[in-house]
C-alpha cells in the first residue's frame, strides 16, 4: 500500500488524475506500473486505452517509449497527444528513416511499417532498427501477439524493450490457453513473475535442485486454465 500510495501522489504531482480521471482508471494505472516486467490492460472499447498508454509513459517516466497500433488508429493517438497538450518536441509519428535518428519521449509506429523493411534494404526492418533503443513498449491492440509466430510479433519482440504493456479488449479471442504467449510477451517466458514457458518448462522453486521432472509450461497452463 505505501508504494501504490507513492506512485498515487506522483500521479497527482503530473496532473494525470486530471485527464485520466475514472477511480477505475487510476487504479488500474497504478497497478500497472507496479508490475515487475508488464502486464496486460484488458479495457474493453471507449475506457480510454489511449490515455492510459500516454498515462504510463508519463508516470513511468521513461526517456524513449514505442506505441504500437494500427494504422487506422495512429491519427487518433496523434488526436488525443494535442487535446492533452503534450509539447511537440516531445512526441512524433514514425512515418520513415527521418525519424528514426533521433527518438522522442513519444514515438508511435503503425504495426505495418514497424515490420517493413528500411528503405535501401532488404532485410533490415525498422524494428530492427528500434532494437534497444526505448525502454517501454505499448502495443495498443495487441491480441496479434497470440501467435507468436507472425511476422507482426516477432517485430515487436525484437524491439526488446525492457517494460512492456499488450493494451487489447479481447486478449483471449477463444482458449485460455491463447493467452500464454502474450503473457510471455509482457512477463517473461517462465520467469518468478510468470512461470509458464512457453519454450521452457514450468518454473518451479525445486528446479534449485532438478529439472528431471520439469513440466512443460504449455502443458501446465492448459492442464490448469
């Protein structure tokens, strides 16, 4: 409770409960941000997943954050930025190499151009050459991480940001079992925070001792979801 108490008045300091201003709102920020790696928000359409993604780069304090959504949904995220008047040295939209050389606090990229290829190459894409560069990732819409398999979800894991958020209304479409990669995604692939691998075993504390016996991490999320 101190700590959430902590992050409350930081909020408050930053003018955030001013435009982000549901209880629920604020609550679900706070606890957002006291996740170790990520998490998953799962509002359902009009709860204002945009303001909460400028509300975590905000409170989170990060000097490079990546947005990630769909293309059709830049112009509103370029939308709600201006009606909060955040600065515009402060934030852009990634439409090409031009602004890729400097970073802002802000920097949103459609899903498409984050997985196409730089111009001038043929394999090097522009989240290769995001890899590294910010430390906190959004990916509005993100139930796509499901299957980790699609070009659009290696992009995003290969940006590697440090602390990442799946911003989606629906992050499991049909089987609780499809939720495991995106958990994966936000709190790592069998970690303390989340001990179901979904390459590795399922991460128990007498693994100290031996793994002969490990479980799969699949098998285990769906043996108990």
């Amino acid at each position: 409770p101190e700590i959430a108490l902590g992050w409350r008045k930081r909020m408050q300091a930053l003018g955030i409960d001013k435009w982000l201003s549901w209880s629920f709102q604020q609550d679900d920020l706070i606890e957002l941000v006291m996740c170790p790696r990520g998490a998953v928000a799962a509002w359902m359409m009009g709860l204002g997943k945009s303001r909460l993604a400028v509300a975590l780069v905000l409170l989170l304090g990060v000097k490079r954050a990546l947005i990630t959504t769909e293309a059709y949904l830049v112009p509103e995220f370029v939308e709600k930025l201006v009606e909060l008047n955040l600065p515009a040295s402060e934030w852009q939209v990634i439409k090409g190499p031009a602004e890729m050389g400097e970073l802002r606090r802000i920097n949103i990229i459609s899903n498409e151009r984050l997985r196409m290829t730089m111009p001038g190459s043929e394999r090097v894409t522009y989240a290769h050459r995001l890899r590294r560069r910010v430390g906190l990732s959004i990916s509005d819409e993100g139930e796509y991480l499901a299957n980790p398999m699609s070009g659009q979800s290696r992009a995003l894991w290969r940006v590697s940001a440090q602390k990442r958020f799946v911003l989606s209304g629906t992050p499991m479409a049909n089987y609780p079992r499809d939720v495991l990669p995106i958990l994966c995604f936000v709190a790592g692939d069998g970690t303390a925070a989340q001990p179901w691998g979904y390459h590795g075993p399922y991460l128990e504390k007498n693994h100290v001792n031996s793994v002969a016996f490990a479980e799969r991490g699949i098998a285990k999320f769906v043996d108990e979801f």
